[in-house]
C-alpha cells in the first residue's frame, strides 16, 4: 500500500511539473503576444495620425483646387469678356465679297439702333468650326469680338430692348459669350426670372450669377445656390421678401 502511495505521488509530482512547464510556455507566449499588441497598437496610432494629416493634406488639396478652378472659369470668362453669339443667321449670307466683321456690323446695323456718333468696331467674326450643315440643319452660330467693351454692353442692352430680332425675314438671336459652367448657373434663374415678368417685378441678373430685383424701391439679391430646384424657388421668394405666392416654373 505504502508502495502504491509512492508510485501515486511521483505520477502527481510529475504531472505538476509537466503543467508547470506548460505554464512557463504559455506564460512566454502570452508575453510575446502583449509585445505584439503594444507593437500593433503603436502602429495603428502611428496610421491614424498619418491618416488625420492625410485628410488635412486633402482637405487643403480640395480647396485650393476649387480655389483654382474658379480662377480659371474666371480667367476664361474674362477672356470671353467682349464676344456674342449670334444664332439664326443662314449658311452663306456672308457670301464671297464681304469681310467677316463687315457683314456682322452691317447685320447689327439693320436689326438695331446703332448709336451713329461713335461708331462700333468688331475685332473680329467667324462661324463656329465644324462642317457645313445642310439645307435642313440647323445653321452654324457666329461668334464676334468687338473691340471695345462699351461697343459690347451697348449691343446686349439694345437687344433686351428690341425683346425680338428680324433680319431678312429670319429671326435672330444673340447671347454674351461665357464658359457652360457659367452658363449652367445663370439658366437656374430662368424660373424665378419669369415669376419675377409675372409679378411685374424689376430684375437684373448681374454678372456672375446674382439675381438682383428691386421691390419696393428696395433691391435684393440672391446666388444661384437657391434657384437649383423648385423649392429653391420658393427659397429665392423668400429670400428676397415676395409677399405674393408664385406659381410654379412648369405653369408659366
């Protein structure tokens, strides 16, 4: 029996000590792996700060782009400053014996009231490029420069005068020349421009996309961040202190 206890001790004190060095192993492993975890940690700060500066860097990025690329639609605009379109005028009136900017001027001159004492220079006319359009197409815009700024606000102000132009029987239609983004905001007015005609309401859309209207003698003025929608119209009615309800763009 004494013998079968001995056996029965040595057998637990060698289990212990096979636990005891599992333990050891663990206990090393279990080290290594908290190593592991402040390294992983250090890194995973290390990357959120990186990543903070990057959204910064971004940030920045992002607005100096946007900085820059208003500064090129400007520059562009700028450049477009003195030039006009001129929609509806037939393919070949021009003819072979008249200079671009010649017949232009003389085109001008018959559909509006040119001021005779000083009189205006265009620069320069031509058609846009592409091919010829047929007989059934559509004709090719022309596109003039004058010379002097004046020259140019005089014919637009003569043109929203006249409201219509006729020349030689076909109707025509001439714009300020401007870059599509520009022209994209100043077309989200339209609605509000023709509630403005309905209420009797003075307006001006000023360069670059502001809508000013005077009411009560008293001018107000709102961007074309609220004319994006209609309830952006409803915005702009507001904004600018309408009492009177409008109707909606789609019933004018």
């Amino acid at each position: 029996l004494l013998q079968q206890v001995t056996n029965d001790i040595t057998e637990i004190q060698e289990d212990i000590s096979g636990i005891k060095s599992n333990l050891g192993a663990l206990s090393q492993r279990v080290v290594t792996t908290e190593l592991k975890l402040e390294g992983a940690e250090s890194k995973i700060t290390e990357h959120g700060e990186r990543l903070e500066r990057i959204e910064e860097d971004l940030e920045f990025q992002s607005g100096y782009s946007r900085d820059l690329w208003d500064r090129i639609q400007d520059l562009e605009n700028s450049c477009r400053r003195n030039n006009i379109w001129v929609l509806g005028v037939p393919e070949g009136a021009e003819g072979n014996e008249i200079f671009g900017p010649a017949f232009l001027f003389n085109l001008l001159r018959e559909c509006l009231p040119l001021p005779e004492a000083d009189p205006m220079e265009i620069k320069r006319s031509h058609r846009t490029l592409g091919p010829k359009p047929g007989p059934d197409q559509r004709p090719r815009l022309k596109i003039a420069r004058f010379l002097r700024f004046r020259d140019y606000e005089t014919v637009l102000r003569l043109v929203r005068e006249a409201r219509e132009l006729r020349w030689r029987g076909e109707k025509i239609m001439i714009f300020p020349d401007m870059s599509r983004r520009l022209a994209a905001q100043r077309r989200l007015f339209t609605p509000a421009r023709r509630c403005c005609m309905v209420l009797g309401l003075r307006y001006t859309l000023q360069y670059p996309a502001t809508l000013r209207v005077t009411i009560n003698s008293r001018q107000r003025m709102g961007d074309s961040t609220v004319a994006e929608s209609e309830e952006g119209l409803n915005i702009l009615s507001c904004a600018l202190g309408l009492t009177r309800a409008l109707p909606p763009p789609h019933s004018l």
